[in-house]
C-alpha cells in the first residue's frame, strides 16, 4: 500500500525503472522509484538524487557479493562482529590488537594469527569475527573445525582427490582452523595437517584457535619431526592473542548469537 504522501509515478517514469530491472540495476530502479514517489523530490538537487541512486545500486551489489563469500566460508557463526562486549575489562582483552587486527593489514601481509585462552571466553567468536573483517575486503576464508578439516582430508586421499583439496585448502586468503589440539595427531594426521599448512603461500594466512597453550602444542603430533615443521610454519612471526578473561557463553549479546 503506496503511503499518501508519495505521489504517483507516471507511465514514463514506470518505463525508466523497469529498464532499469531489465538491465539488472535492481538497486537503482527501487531507489529510483523511490525519488519518483518523493512530492519533496524537487527540493533536492540533482547531485543528491544521483549519489542516492548509484549508492543504493552499490550497497546492493556489495551486500550480495559479501553474503557469497560469507557463505563460501562456512563460518559458525556468520553474523559475528566487533560489539562493544570487547571492551568488558573482565574479559581482559587487548583491545588495541583487536582494533588493528579488524583493519586486516595481516592479511594483505600473509601473516599467522593464534588465539589461544580458556574455553568459553569467546575464541571462536572472534575468529569468526575477525574473518568477516577480511571478507568484508573481498579476500577469500574458509573455516574448519580441526577435526572436520583431518577428516576431509582422510576422507579426500581415500577418493583420490587428495591433490585437489590440498589444492583448493592452499587457494584461500585466510585459513581458520578452530579447536586445534582437540584431536589426536597419528602419523597419518600430522602429515596431512603438515600439508595443508606447507602448501600455503608465504603470503596466505592461518588463523588457528586452540584452548591448549602454544608451550603444549609440540606434545599433541605423534611424529616430533612433523610437530617442529608444523609448528615452525605456523608460529614463525605470527601475532598471539590470549583470551582468558569470564565466561562469555551465558551472557548477552553474544548468547544470541551461540558463541562458543
């Protein structure tokens, strides 16, 4: 129902909008109707009326490319952000990392990020977080669940596409591997997760979480030679955030969105 103080689009104006759609620039013709139906519409100088209409167009496209990448990622928890809860003292966060880190700069860089706490004071969270940070610049993430990325790749050698995962893990701009530590490394495993991290670009980033302390990640791999190569490609000039402020899991707002 039009409200009644927009006023009727005539049947050119009808015309320009629909060629508009018929081009595909769905953004503009909805924002275009919308200056149409404006009775104030003259008031506003034309400059205004176009920077409206391009932007509208704009944020449509950028809103659709964002939510393919945010999709193509497989996040936990995709609607994830930077609230103010990172501000809470008694979570005891570093908030100047956080804000720098937001601004991707280790990524472009190819950098490592670790972030390494107690359970439930919202690292994964903040993983995810940080990652819509990057896809947010259009770079590429995917993220995994340690144990789901061992097993796909268990799962890959046995149907001969081994190569192509590794292939498409070493393709992506950021790397998030969630719960590092909390599955056992056989031999199998720790070349395999070897891998995956040697075949990445110097300039492709890792970000893994992990609620066991980095000192006690060199114990988790069954075979030490893949544990000092694993361990070397990951910790070598990497950043470090610690999390071991409260428990964040039974409060608000980040209850609502699941945070583990």
């Amino acid at each position: 129902m039009k409200s009644l103080t927009s006023k009727q689009l005539t049947i050119e104006e009808y015309e320009i909008c629909n060629k508009l759609k018929a081009m595909r620039f769905s953004g503009m013709a909805a924002e275009l109707e919308k200056v149409f139906a404006d009775p104030n519409t003259d008031l506003l100088p034309f400059d205004d009326k176009i920077k409206r209409i391009v932007d509208a167009e704009w944020d449509l496209r950028y809103t659709k490319k964002l939510n393919r990448f945010v999709k193509k990622a497989t996040l936990k928890y995709p609607n994830a952000d930077l609230d103010d809860t990172i501000y809470d003292p008694s979570r005891q966060l570093d908030t100047h990392v956080i804000e720098t880190l937001s601004k991707c700069d280790w990524v472009d860089q190819g950098k490592n990020l670790v972030i390494t706490g107690k359970t439930s004071s919202g690292k994964s969270y903040l993983a995810n977080a940080l990652a819509i940070c990057a896809l947010k610049r259009f770079k590429t993430a995917r993220y995994y669940k340690a144990s789901g990325l061992i097993n796909e790749l268990s799962r890959a050698e046995k149907l001969g596409t081994y190569p192509e995962e590794l292939s498409q893990l070493a393709s992506y701009d950021l790397l998030v591997v969630d719960d590092f530590g909390l599955m056992s490394l056989d031999i199998d495993k720790c070349r395999n997760l070897f891998e995956v991290f040697d075949s990445r670009d110097p300039y492709k980033s890792i970000l893994l979480v992990s609620q066991i302390p980095v000192a006690s990640w060199y114990d988790m791999f069954s075979d030490h030679t893949y544990a000092e190569a694993s361990l070397a490609r990951i910790l070598s000039d990497s950043y470090r955030l610690e999390m071991n402020g409260k428990n964040m899991r039974n409060l608000e707002p980040i209850n609502k969105r699941k945070n583990g």
